[in-house]
C-alpha cells in the first residue's frame, strides 16, 4: 500500500515544482521594486546634495536622472530526487535570477536649462503655503528681493550680506499677524469709456457684448462694458485684523501692490477703477521670485555662511532654526551622507526647532522635478547590472 502512495505524492511535487516559479516571481517583483525605488532615492539625493556643494564652490551645476530601470527575471523550476528517501524521493525546486538594467541621461536639453532659469510661478507659492509650509520658510526660500521700484528701496535676499537682516526684518513684518491667505476671485477690467443709456444701447456696443465673457454693467450714473479675468490675490495680515491685497502674475514682479475698489481678499468679484494712461502704480513693495537655479545658488550661499562660523537662522513661530547646513561631521541624527572632493558630508534628519535642511531639500527637489520633460529626458544606451 506504502509503494502505490509514492507516484501521486511524486505527482503532487511535481505540480508543486511548476507552482514554484509563480509565487517566487510574485516576491521577486515587491522586492526589487523596493530595491529599485531605493536606488532612485539614493541617487537623486546624492545628486541635489552634490549640486549644493558645487553652488557653494559657485562651480558649474550638473544633472542626469535615471530614466528608467528594466528588470529582467530567469525562472526556473526542477524536481529532484533524494536517495536517502527520507522525503519520500522528490525535491521540487525553483530559482528566480535578476538582471536589471537602467538607462541614464545628461539634463542638458534647451528646455531643461531654461526651466532653471525661469522664475517660479507664483501659483506654486499658494499650493505650497496650503500644504502647510511655514511662510517665513517659502519667502526666504522662493523671493529673491522686495522692490518698491524705480527711485525706491531695494531689499535683497542675500545670507553673505551685511544688510541681511533686513530681508528678515520684511519677512517678520509681513508674517507678524497671521498667515499668508490667498483668495481667487473674478476681475472685471473695465473696457473704454462711461456710457450713458443711450450709448450702451448702440449696435457697436451691442455687438461687443455677443462676445464671450464681455458684459455691461451699472458704473455710477451710466453703464460701462466689462471683460472677466481669473485672479488670485496673496493678502497680508495687519495688526488691525484687515488684510492688504497683492496681485499674483507670472510677469515680474511676480507679486505686486493692487490699486483696486472692494476687497479683493473676500470678495468673489471685484471691478477695477479705470485707470488713464500714465497712471503710476499703486506703492508698495514688489516681490521677485527666484528661479530653481537662483535657489540652489542661495542654498549654496547659505552653506559657505555657516561654514564660515555665521549660523543662517529665520524665525518661525516661537523658535529659529538653521534654514540649511551641510555637516562636516557626523551630527547627533543623520539621514544621509554624500562624498564630494574627498570629503564626506552629512544631512541631519529633520529637526523643526533646529534645523529645517531636510524639508529645504525636499522642496527644492519638487521644484527640481518640476522642470523635467519625458520628451526632454535623453537616454544612454542601456547599462547592465549583473549579480
């Protein structure tokens, strides 16, 4: 009886042998895209710290990425038989072999470089605050100067400058009473002249009204022809509770002083005055954004700061962290280490009462990030990896 049980338990094992591969390339899979994900995080961090130290040496900056990793698995599957018997005769066996492979590129395309250069949309600056970034961290990190303009007080954001402490001095003023808010709201731009009733019955002007969006509404004692535009307004809190209104654009000043009527802060519309021609702006300081290179270039002037013995600290809330350091040595909690020109360096894990360079360089790698094009990214040829 013994001797008929040993072909179909034979005939199990070998159905157990062909199952093998399949649940071994199931594990294969989750464990080398793990192995993978780590590599394109080691990688990138190296690289965006490596950069930091080339901009603190004011040398060129270099980027590749790794556009993309193949892995390649060999399955294979056998039964053996044991002598010994004491496993009734049958071993299955299954092996997975991985080869993975990965593609690299130089990011040195025309629209990548000029990504770098381009300032940052100020868009950004409101989808970052939502997240819950402090302001005083997105204003020394993203405004490269406040500028009242021609005959005006130019306020830089240079950490090397004896007069740094006056970019800090604005920042604390304009964060004082409450949080930066921002409010979308539609702007109605006015469109020539006041019209008496008989003027906005005319066919012109009733004919510019089929146009999409345009619209004739009550201006004081007659009527005057509007068009909509989408805007967003960045509002400053002042010590009496009320809130002053900036306009946002993507032309420079990306962040400048409103001259209009009504409260762009709370209102859902709001019409401008009609202004004539000549009309000076409305005072106040306008705000300039950085580009992704004039960041990385200011992270690098904050580092040669501190390794001159001049901690860059900002105030935020109650406390005032280092903005960024690159430690020389092993600091008391350490994320990450980079060799650059025979030496090593260290990231301290983040630390929101000390030291913020953790957050300060995973925002400047979403920033970084933004810049890159699929289109954009070249490819080597293929680089093997055999182990």
């Amino acid at each position: 009886m013994p001797r008929a049980r040993r072909p179909s338990r034979r005939l199990a094992a070998a159905l157990l042998a062909l199952a093998l591969p399949g649940c071994s390339l199931s594990g294969a899979i989750g464990a080398h895209s793990i192995d993978y994900n780590h590599s394109v995080e080691v990688a990138t961090d190296t690289l965006l710290v490596l950069n930091l130290l080339r901009a603190r040496d004011r040398a060129p900056l270099h980027f590749t990425t790794i556009g993309a990793i193949h892995g390649a698995f060999t399955l294979s599957a056998g039964i053996g038989y044991d002598l010994t018997a004491v496993n009734n005769g049958v071993q299955p066996a299954g092996l997975v072999a991985s080869n993975p492979s990965f593609d690299i590129g130089p990011l040195d395309r025309q629209e990548f470089a000029r990504g770098l250069m381009r300032p940052i949309d100020p868009a950004l600056f409101r989808l970052l605050a939502d997240r819950g970034l402090p302001d005083p961290l997105l204003l020394h990190l993203l405004v490269a100067r406040f500028d009242e303009g021609p005959g005006g007080r130019v306020i830089p954001n240079d950490p090397e400058s004896p007069a740094s402490g006056e970019f800090a001095a604005m920042v604390d003023r304009l964060t004082r009473y409450g949080r930066l808010q921002f409010n979308g709201y539609t702007r109605l731009v006015p469109l020539g002249p006041r019209l008496t009733a008989a003027q906005a019955a005319a066919p012109e002007v009733l004919a510019e009204l089929r146009q999409p969006g345009i619209s004739l509404r009550p201006d004081g004692p007659g009527w005057r022809v509007f068009r909509p535009v989408g805007q967003v307004a960045l509002c400053v809190a002042g010590p009496d509770g009320r809130y002053q209104a900036l306009s946002m654009d993507t032309e420079a000043p990306q962040i400048a002083p409103m001259g209009q009527a009504g409260d762009p802060c709370t209102a859902e519309e709001v019409a401008d005055q009609a202004i004539p021609p000549g009309h000076a702006a409305a005072p106040g300081f306008g705000w300039y954004l950085r580009s992704v290179d004039e960041l990385m270039r200011y992270l690098g002037a904050v580092q040669r700061r501190e390794e001159a013995g001049r901690p860059y600290r900002i105030l935020v809330g109650a406390t005032q962290p280092r903005l960024f350091r690159l430690w020389p040595a092993p600091p008391p909690r350490p994320r990450l280490a980079v060799e650059y020109r025979g030496q090593r360096w260290w990231v301290a894990e983040q630390d929101d009462r000390e030291d913020l360079t953790l957050s300060v360089l995973a925002l400047t790698a979403e920033l970084l990030n933004l810049q890159k094009s699929a289109g954009e990214i070249p490819s080597t040829g293929t680089l093997r990896l055999v182990r």
